[in-house]
C-alpha cells in the first residue's frame, strides 16, 4: 500500500483525498489544515486523521475539532505527499519534503520548477516514471493538455491559439470577483496558460488569451489548432470518443446545464473530472481544427493527481484503474 498524505485539505485536497481513499493500493494516512472550518469538520466526519501546526493545535482544540498531531509527523509517516497548499505554499514546503526524503507531487498554483516535471497523464506519464517530484500542471492547462495530446494522435500538430474564459471563483469562494465585468487576464498577450502548457509539450507553438468571467461553476475554451495536414473529422471524433477523461457533448452546450446533469447523474459534489467537449464545436476547415470545451477547474485535476502518485512510485499502469475507480468516463455526456 502506498501511503499518501495530502497537505493542504481545501478544493483540490478533499476532492485528492477521496480519490486516493478509493485506490486499491493506496492508504490515506492524514490530512492537514491550517483553518479550522467546514471542511475540517466534515474530515473528522469521514473519519480521515487530521493534523494541523504546532501553533493551530490548540485553536482547532479550542473549537472541538480533534487533531492528530503536527504537520511534519504526518509528513514523516507518508511515501507520497500531495501538496494541494495554497498557491506559493508548496514552493515553501519543498524543502521540508526533500529534508525528509519524500516524493511529493504539487500542484499547478506552483511556479512549474517546483518539481522535477509537469506532468499531465495523457502526455508524458511515461517520463515521469520513478521522478521524486511531479506537478500537476492547473485546472486549465489540464484540460488544454488533454485535447492536444489527443489530437496529435491523428496527426502532427503546426500551431495552436486559443481563448480560455476563465470562471471568476470556486463555489465556495465568497471574496472573489469579478460579479459584473469581463476582465481581460492579464490585457496582453499571452496569457500564462501558454508557458504552462509548454512546460509539457516543450516546442510546441501556441498561443493563449484569457478572460475572467462572473461565474464559478466551470472553465469555456476554444482552441484553434492547425494541423500539418488536413485533419479528418471522422478519425478525430472516434479518437476522442474512445479516450477516457474526454467526453463529448451534443445536447448539452451550457457549463450551467452540464453542472446540473452532473447532479441529476448523483455524482459526488456534481463533480466533472472529464474535459467536455461540445460536439458541434469540431469544426474542420482545411488544415484547422476547432474545438469548444467545459472545465469543471474544481475535480479535473484529481484523476492526475492519483496517476502522479503511482508514476513517482514507479508504476506504469496506472489510468485505466484511476477511471476505473473513480468512474472517470469516456464517450459522450449527459
Ligand atoms: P484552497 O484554498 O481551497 O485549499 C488550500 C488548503 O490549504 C486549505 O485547506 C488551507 O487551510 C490549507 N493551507 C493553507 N496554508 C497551509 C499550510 N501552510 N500548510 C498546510 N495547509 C495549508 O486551495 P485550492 O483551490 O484547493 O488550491 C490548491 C492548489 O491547487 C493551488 O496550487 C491551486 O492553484 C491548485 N488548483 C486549484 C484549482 C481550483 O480551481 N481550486 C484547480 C486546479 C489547481
């Protein structure tokens, strides 16, 4: 059993630490968390082991939420750590967890050198084998990462611009905006997501703007990728349909309508791991491919995090037991 600590219990934490409760061959050993909030609560509930530092203990005491110890004792007893800390926090507990010896997997808040690579399942899984340290690449370029490495199995890829309008805030986010304005992020071009994709598919040409909208429920891209040759619809179609985390969508072309089938479907936390393409979006004209696609920034990167963990153990069959126990999809949704 792999023994996996995830430091930092917030959006992405709770939703890794589920994750990783599922996995034949992992154990969730502990949590930590700064703040003692809902979400410390709900941990006790579910009767994952908590910990916190050594100056939080007495305030998470104070307000009845039982802890376990300090971060480094959960932190010593772990094989794999996730750090899902805020962004800029994993970049400083880099050095506790080489200190100890560690393998640990970051996230993309992280400047890219945090780790010894980016990592993104469906592109590079194979280089990341027996790595020490792997980060996640963010919400975004995760989905971005995952449409690409797609299409280049049908053919080679010249160049690619997109647009990715961003969701302003997290449901639970109560102090973020904007709540009436598009704002161009940042008002040049080009946005980060560029240089992060990058740090996967290294000569790549691409180039990205990004907007941040009022809404918190999922991401909206559209990428334009010019191909060496012309493409055929047909064959990128059945490539997308039969790859795992990708599902297409015909009826639904809403982020609003897909979050609400995800709850009609009872899925935990109306979460959509899978990048959602819209059908009708695949459009091709001579050697361009266009494509429209939904985010859920809140779950899609959790598939990748429990393939992070087995690829800096070492193991090399790893996605298809991820989709499996997570029941990850493939083919079309709703
Ligand atoms: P979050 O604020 O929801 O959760 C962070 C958690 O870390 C909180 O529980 C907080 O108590 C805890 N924490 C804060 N300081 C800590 C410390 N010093 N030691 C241990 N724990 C500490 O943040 P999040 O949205 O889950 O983001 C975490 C990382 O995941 C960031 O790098 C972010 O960029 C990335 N990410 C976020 C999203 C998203 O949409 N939320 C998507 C993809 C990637």
């Amino acid at each position: 059993m792999i023994k996996v600590a995830v430091n930092g219990y917030g959006t992405i934490g709770k939703r890794v630490a589920d994750a990783v409760s599922k996995q034949p061959d992992m154990k969730l050993i502990g949590v930590t968390k700064m703040t003692p909030n809902f979400e410390a609560v709900q941990a006790i509930k579910k009767g994952i082991r908590l910990y916190t530092s050594k100056e939080n203990m007495k305030v998470f005491e104070g307000v009845g939420i039982k802890v376990e110890g300090d971060v480094e004792s959960l932190l010593e007893e772990a094989d794999v750590i996730v750090d899902a800390t805020p962004n800029g926090v994993g970049a400083k507990y880099r050095q506790t967890y080489q200190k100890l010896g560690k393998k640990a997997v970051f996230q993309g808040g992280e400047k890219a050198d945090v780790a010894q690579l980016s990592f993104s399942a469906l592109c590079n899984f194979e280089e990341a084998l027996g790595k020490d340290s792997l980060r996640v690449v963010s919400c975004n370029t995760t989905g971005i990462l995952r449409v690409l490495c797609t299409t280049m199995k049908t053919g080679k890829i010249a160049k690619v611009r997109g647009v990715i309008v961003r969701r302003a805030a997290d449901l639970k986010e109560v102090k973020k905006g904007p709540i009436n304005a598009l704002v161009a992020d940042p008002a040049s071009i080009p946005s980060h997501h560029t240089l992060d994709v990058k740090s996967v598919l290294r000569d790549l040409d691409i180039m990205t703007a990004a907007v941040v909208a009022p809404t918190n429920l999922m991401h909206l891209h559209t990428l334009y990728v010019t191909m060496a040759e012309r493409p055929s619809k047909d064959r990128l179609e059945e490539v997308l349909v039969r790859t795992p985390r990708i599902v297409l969508s015909k009826s639904v072309t809403s982020t609003a309508e897909l979050f609400e089938a995800a709850r009609d479907a009872g899925r935990e936390r109306a979460d959509i791991p899978e990048v959602v393409i819209f059908q009708d979006s695949i459009n091709v004209k001579d050697n361009e491919v266009t494509f429209m696609y939904a985010v859920h920034q809140e779950s899609i990167v959790v598939p990748e995090n429990v393939d992070a963990i087995r690829a800096l153990m070492g193991i090399r069959n790893s996605m298809e037991l991820t989709n499996e126990t997570l029941g990850v999809l493939k083919g079309v949704f709703p």
